[in-house]
C-alpha cells in the first residue's frame, strides 16, 4: 500500500488550521494575484514570535520537512535568535525541504520582510485552501526593491494586472 504523497495544499491547510499568523509570499503568491510565474518552493512570512515559530517548526517536523541550515530548534524558536542569525549569515529566509519528497521545499522568510502588517495581507482561495497572502501592493513593493531579475520581472507582470482591475 503506497502512501499518500504530499502537496502544498496539505502544507497550507495544516497552517491555515494552527492558528499561526503567517502568509504565502514569493512566487505563489505571485500566481495567486494572476501572474504567470513556474515557482518550485513555496515562500511563507510568518510572525516572528516564540509561539508561531515553535507551531511552524511543529507542523513542518509533523509532515515530514528537514531544514537544511545547521539550526537547532531552540534558536529558531527564539525570535532574537532568529533575527541575529538573519542579520549574520545575511539569510532572508531558512529552507525545509520533504524528507521523501525533497522537491517540495519550503523557505520560511526570517529577514526584516518576514512580518506582515495585517493591511499587507489578504485571504484569498489557493490550491483548494483558504488562505493569507500578501496583498498586490505590497508585493509590487517588496519585487520592485529586489536587484533579482526574476523579481523585477514579476513586479512588472503584477502591475500590469493591478492597472487592469
């Protein structure tokens, strides 16, 4: 009997139901607002607090993630801890990647963009899932200061759909 193979879907739906305070940025959210973009990991901003970061590290661990940057469960857990080994290793976020599944690859972002201010987000339906995504404007924002050319392109395809609505 073969088990069931993990989605995004099932990542989204066990935090949407943990009650964390979190939201999907990069190039899912990219495609949730309407932009063609391929995207292989999937970017969350969860709020860098003891309780959500210990939830994130439980539900990850839960379905099976490995984080792939030598970090030991008490510093990510501790949001000063977070916050300093962003600022030393120059990291905007950590990754988790399936241990069966290795091409399912979560980055969780650490950096001074991981915390979303509650105007900056907006429940959308995403892969079966209700869900928080970071809002258009606020995506544009943070795509148009990248020096990355995939995020200024990205930048360029939501605004055109922001002046079509």
């Amino acid at each position: 009997m073969s088990e069931k193979n993990l989605t995004y879907s099932d990542v989204l739906r066990a935090f949407s139901s943990s009650q964390i305070r979190y939201a999907i940025v990069g190039g899912f959210a990219v495609v949730a607002h309407g932009a063609m973009r391929l995207t292989m990991d999937l970017d969350l901003a969860i709020t860098l607090n003891t309780h959500d970061l210990k939830k994130a590290w439980e539900i990850l661990k839960q379905l099976d993630f490995k984080i792939q940057q030598p970090v030991l469960k008490s510093d990510f857990v501790n949001p000063t801890r977070l916050k300093q080994i962003a600022q030393e290793k120059h990291a905007r976020a950590l990754t988790f990647y399936h241990a069966k599944q290795p091409y399912l690859v979560i980055d969780l972002m650490i950096d001074e963009n991981a915390e979303l201010k509650d105007e900056e987000i907006v429940e959308m339906f995403f892969l079966g899932v209700r869900c928080p995504i970071i809002t258009l404007k606020k995506l544009i924002e943070l795509k148009a200061k990248s020096d990355r050319e995939k995020d200024l392109a990205d930048a360029r395809s939501l605004r055109k759909i922001k002046k079509s609505k």
